[in-house]
C-alpha cells in the first residue's frame, strides 16, 4: 500500500474528526504536498457540505459555500491544532528538563552539606 492511497483511505476519518493527532499531522502535511491526494480530499469534503446542505435545508441556506475556502479553511484549523500540540509538547519538554535540572541540583546541594557537616 503505497502511501496516497494509505491517506486517501483517511479521508473520511479526517472529515469526520476522528483522527488520532499523530495520524493528522501525516495527513495534512500529506494533502499539502501532494496534488492527487488533496484533489481527492476535495472531492469528498464537496460531497460531505452538500449533503450537509441536504440535511439542514430548512435553516437558512447558506449561500453556496465556497467549497475551496471551506476546505482550505479546514486544513488551516487542522494545521493550527498540529501547531498548539507541539507547542504544548515543547513546553511539557521545558518543563521537565527544568525539574529534573532542579532535583539534581537539589541532590547536589544536600551533598555539599553532608560534606560540609563531616558527614561523608
Ligand atoms: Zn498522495
């Protein structure tokens, strides 16, 4: 299974917003690169608004969506949601450098007083 057709059968995950955050950076940074595959995520993401417009009829009718923008605008909102989770993964990585940086440093100091107090 070569890898566009591996990311067009997620296609209807990423539509239906059940993909895992690790499968949607693939897949966005994918679609991105990738004519055929974005073609083919347009397509679909096309079928899934108008049957969305089918479902909501009765509402008033959005004028007739700009489907490019709609889908550009998805991948934007994916793409901003790829970003916080790799912010939020840095600063997790900041965090925990940190306090292992200051339990050694901790240690150490605890050392410099038992030396200092003749204890080892
Ligand atoms: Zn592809």
């Amino acid at each position: 299974m070569n890898r566009c057709m591996e990311i067009q059968a997620q296609i209807t995950d990423y539509i239906d917003g059940t993909m895992t955050p690790d499968r949607l950076e693939g897949f966005v940074g994918h679609i991105n690169s990738c004519e055929e595959c974005r073609e083919e995520l347009n397509i679909y993401y096309t079928l899934y608004l108008g049957i969305l417009q089918l479902e909501h009829e009765e509402e008033e009718v959005k004028e007739l969506y700009d489907l490019d923008g709609a889908l550009a605008e998805e991948l934007y909102h994916s793409e901003r949601q790829i970003r916080r989770r790799h912010f939020f993964q840095g600063l997790r990585y900041v965090i925990y450098t940190t306090a292992f940086w200051c339990i050694l440093l901790a240690a150490l100091l605890q050392l410099r007083i038992f030396a200092d107090m003749g204890m080892i």
